[in-house]
C-alpha cells in the first residue's frame, strides 16, 4: 500500500511541475509580448529611416474605419501593424479625425506624422 502511496505521490508532483512550468513559460511569453507592443506605441517608428523611404499614394474612403485604414496601410508597407497602428490613432490628438481623399505618405514617416496628414483638411490647390 504505501509503494502505491508513493508512486501516486511522486506523479502528482511531476504534474504540478509541469504545469507551473507550463503557466510561468505563458507569462512571460505574453508579458514580452506585452511590453513589446506597449513600446512600440509610444516609441512610433518609421518602416524606413534611410534614403527617405517610398511615397505611396492612399484613398481614405469615408465610411473607412480606423481598423481598415491601418490595414490598408500595412498592406501598401507604409506600417508594420494595423492593430499597434488603431491603438496609436486612438491615444493620439488626431481621434476620429481623419478626414477621407487622397494622400501621399511615406515609409519614412512615423505613424503620427501620417495621421496628422490625413486629419487635416486639403486646401483648394490641393484638390486638383
């Protein structure tokens, strides 16, 4: 009986290593992810920096949500995540202000530089 005892005792162990193993390895895993993501917000890097990157002509349509702006500018490379770029709209001064048309951005411009351009109002010479 106590051989069983044992046995049971020393396997019940194994799995509560196990899993605590398992559980400390998912925090840290997505505390990393976390500050990783939370940097990257405030820290608003280019996708380029040298040789002044690409201008990329965009279309805001205007019933484009934040979310699908952000996609559409991670698809044409002008940012590298739609999700970090939603989250830094909404800190930012410019909430729900952008306005739809036609923009020329640039890889080398950071996330709140693009947002400031596509806020503001074209004039007349702009227009045509």
């Amino acid at each position: 009986m106590s051989g069983k005892y044992l046995v049971g005792a020393v396997v019940e162990t194994i799995i509560k290593v196990i899993v605590l193993a398992v559980v400390v390895m998912f925090v840290l895993r997505t505390s990393t992810e976390a500050y990783d993501f939370g940097y990257k917000v405030f820290a608003d890097e280019p996708v380029s920096v040298a040789g002044g990157g690409r201008t990329i002509t965009v279309g805001i349509a205007e019933d484009a949500s934040v979310k699908d702006i952000g996609e559409m500018l991670q698809e044409k490379g002008l940012i590298e995540d739609a999700n970090l770029f939603v989250v830094q709209e909404l800190l930012s001064a410019y909430h729900g202000e952008i306005l739809p048309g036609i923009y020329d951005l640039s890889t080398s411009m950071t996330s709140h530089e693009m947002l400031a351009i596509m806020s503001t109002p074209a004039t007349e010479g702009e227009e045509e």
